[in-house]
C-alpha cells in the first residue's frame, strides 16, 4: 500500500496507504481504527481494479 519501501522494486510504491492513513488519523480514529480504515479503504480500491479489468 506504500507505507513501506520494498526493495528491489525500482520505483516508488503507490502512495495510497500512506494518504489514508493521515486521513484517518485526523479523524481521531486512533492506531487500530486507522489501520482497519486504511485496509478497507486499498480492499475497495483492489476490488474496483479486479471488477474493470477483463
């Protein structure tokens, strides 16, 4: 989700995890709140990708 650097990947990971997560937090959701949002947030966003792809 591009919270983390994964090596060897050659370029940058895509940038929503980290988005999601200061979003979430600025809702006052607290550590596990956050984490559940941002993993619901990227699963909608993954699903989405799966549902247009043929």
């Amino acid at each position: 989700d591009g919270r983390q650097e994964t090596r060897g990947h050659g370029y940058p990971m895509p940038v929503w995890g980290k988005r999601f997560e200061m979003q979430a937090e600025s809702e006052g959701l607290g550590t596990y709140g956050s984490e559940a949002i941002v993993r619901g947030r990227i699963l909608s966003i993954a699903y989405y990708l799966e549902s247009i792809q043929e």
